[in-house]
C-alpha cells in the first residue's frame, strides 16, 4: 500500500508552519509531502508595509524556501494553483497536476475592492513583495520628478490611502517617517507632502480601545497625516480618491487602497462555498462535508465558539492554524482522533512607525509609545522564528545583532 500524500497550498505562515510541523512529526516512510508555492521563497506578510513605504528592504522581508524546508523530505513544487478538483483529490496547476490525500489549503489573500468603481484599475495594493516593492518605487519616483519639474504641481507629492485598519494605518505611520526623509533627499518642502487616509467608519482600527486609537490617531497627526474618517469612497479614478455625497476629489499622484483582503479565488473557483469572500470552517479547520481538506489563515473564517464571531485575521491565528492542521492530519494518517482548535490570543500590537505603536499584550495590558514599538518588533521576531527558525531570525529579525 502507497503511503499518503499530504499537499500543502502556499508557503504564507499557516502553509510554511504546517509543513515544518509535518516533517517534524511524520517520518519519511509515513508520508508524502509536497508544498506548492508561487515563488521560491516565503514572505512575511505582515512586514509588507514597510516595504511598501521603502523603509525596509524587500529582501529582508523575505526567505528562500529552502533556507527551511529541506527539500529530501519536502517536494518543492513552484507553480501557480488554479483549482482543486476535490472529487478527485487532484490539485490543477497552471503547469502540471497533483495528487492528494490529505490537503492544506494556505493559499493567502487578495485585495478586495468591494465593488468601488475603478478602485482594481487605478489604485495599488499591498498584497506582496513585488507589489509592495512597486509602491515604494512609485512613491519615491513621484518625488524624484517633482524636484526635477519646471512646472510643480503639489497633488503629485500627495499619497492617499483608502482604509483605517491594520495594514492602512501602519502604512501610514512608516510614510510619517519616510516621506521626510524623501523631502530632504529631493530638496522639498515638507508642508508641500501630503499623506492622507480615508476611512468610511467612524474610527480606525477598531480592534483596539478607545483611548489607544485616540492616541494613535494623534501621534500621526502630529507627524503630518490627515485623516479623513467616516467618509466614504464612492469611486477612485487616475486623479484620486472621489469621496462623500458631494463627490469631492481628493487629488493624490500615489494612491493605495488597503481596505479589505478576501481569500484566494481559487477558493471560489473550486466550488467552496464562500461567505464574505472566505470559508467557514468548522474547529476541527475542515469545512463542512470534508475529511481531507483544511482551509487555513485567510483563505477561512474560524468561529471563535465563546462569542460566535471569527477570529481576527491575523499573522498569530495563521500560525496556530497551521500547527493544529499538521497535527490533525498526523492523527488522519495514524487513524487517531482529531481535536479542536483552541486559539490562545498572544495580543496585538501596530506600528506607528519605527519608534510608535499601540498594542494589547498577553493579559490585557496597553502599550503606546515606544514600548509598544519595541514589543512590536518582538512580535515580529517571534512570528519570524516560528515560520523559519532561530537562523531566520538571525539573518532577519528586526532585534538581530548584525
């Protein structure tokens, strides 16, 4: 009898973590494991900001594959996934096809326009390396062509960002820091930049308290950002940001949207039943009616069973989803019992920038400041060393000696 074959969907946190578990926890003579992965290498997904406002270098945000996964016991496969023919248990590539018994599926996120007019054709979106690399390329392109202009015109140095969560407001908080730095470069006066975020709810980042986002809100107002909250996009153009009942023009020469993130199309493609763009997974992580599938990180919504609501959608759940589903398919393979999914909230902590943050950490405690962010690149590290290991960490982790 052939030994089974366990197919991991992407190498973001859940797809990595997994896979290492796997090959931690199955010899070689148990099982096959074969991860598919669109690049060679893994991202954190959450650094993505930083090398979209330049202040990082996209490399550091970034590994090869096979600094951590050793490809004797893992088959490496780089390809683009296009649907699974789950009646099959076969995965379609754009190059070639797969077989599975048991399949995890981590494929990440897309940006979600929902449905703002022209929001996909003229806006950016911090979805990956390389499109993060482009905005911070764009950004610095823009003020390198103000400077050399004859003919100034100001909306040019203006970046509009459409979104007050997580990714938006960190995004922010890093251009806070760079956009002087490009004014010194480029000899510009600081008042001519423009650094706007335009949020249709009453508040940004409504995962946090009050009061925290009260002095968030504040620290980046002090540094140059403008908000704009309860104002809703109606349609982005080439010029801009078209926003409120009166259809005013917020004219920007860099405009980013961060305002939502859906899971992977193939998703739909597959024939999943989808709910708000993900799938709903029961605690075991499977959807219903499956035995073999597990829908991880932010392909899914994993009910929080205390409130009935999912949980956040964050870089920790991706990473305990990911642990639980190598040890639920190790029970499947050794015919033991599968067990829940308990998620254990480590807090949360954003960054304002390199040397401000706010955060809720371990038992509730509020940081701002400067010490919510050093916790901040703790966190980081720690994310870091759970994807890829002390050596990752080493090489790049944001507390690293060298």
């Amino acid at each position: 009898m052939s030994k089974p074959k366990v197919v991991v969907l992407g190498a973001g946190y859940a797809g990595l973590v997994a896979t290492r578990r796997l090959t931690q926890q199955l010899s070689a003579e148990e099982a096959e494991i074969v991860l598919i992965n669109k690049h060679n290498y893994h991202y954190e997904s959450t650094w993505l900001h930083e090398v979209a406002a330049g202040t990082i270098n996209p490399n550091q945000a970034r590994f090869m594959l096979t600094d951590v996964v050793n490809p004797k016991r893992v088959r490496l496969i780089y390809d683009n996934v296009t649907e699974v023919k789950r009646e099959d248990k076969r995965v379609v590539l754009e190059n070639s096809e797969v077989s599975y018994d048991y399949l995890v599926f981590a494929l990440g996120f897309v940006s979600n326009s929902f449905g703002i007019p022209g929001m996909e054709e003229n806006a950016y979106a911090i979805t990956d390396i390389d499109s993060s690399r482009l905005i911070a390329e764009h950004i610095e392109y823009q003020f390198a062509q103000y400077s050399s202009s004859e003919e100034k015109h100001d909306e040019q140095l203006t970046i509009v960002v459409g979104g007050g969560g997580f990714t938006g407001i960190e995004f922010v908080g890093e251009l806070a820091d760079k956009v002087p730095e490009l004014c010194k470069k480029y000899d510009i006066d600081r008042s001519k930049a423009k650094i706007i975020n335009v949020e249709a709810m009453p508040s940004i980042l409504p995962m946090f308290d009050d009061d925290l986002v009260a002095y968030g809100k504040q620290s980046l107002e002090n540094r140059g950002v403008e908000f704009r909250i309860g104002t809703a996009i109606k349609e982005c153009t080439e010029e801009g940001f078209v926003v409120g009942d009166d259809h005013e023009l917020i004219k920007a020469g860099t405009i980013v949207w961060t305002g939502g993130v859906m899971g992977n199309p193939v998703l739909s493609e597959s024939g999943f039943d989808m709910f708000k763009g993900k799938v709903n997974v029961g605690l075991d992580l499977r959807p219903e009616g499956e035995e073999s599938i597990f829908v991880l990180g932010d392909c899914s919504w994993t009910m929080d069973p205390e409130s009935g609501k999912p949980f956040p959608p964050t870089g920790q759940l991706a990473v305990q989803e990911g642990a639980k589903a190598a040890d639920n398919i190790v029970a499947l393979i050794r015919d033991e019992v599968v067990t829940d999914f308990v998620y254990s909230d480590k807090g949360t902590v954003a960054s304002l920038g390199l040397s401000d943050g706010i955060g809720n950490v371990l038992d509730g405690k509020k940081l701002s400041g400067k010490a919510a962010a050093a916790m901040k690149k703790v966190v980081d590290d720690r994310s870091l060393f759970l994807v890829g290991g002390a050596k990752t960490v080493l090489k790049k982790g944001k507390f690293r000696p060298f």
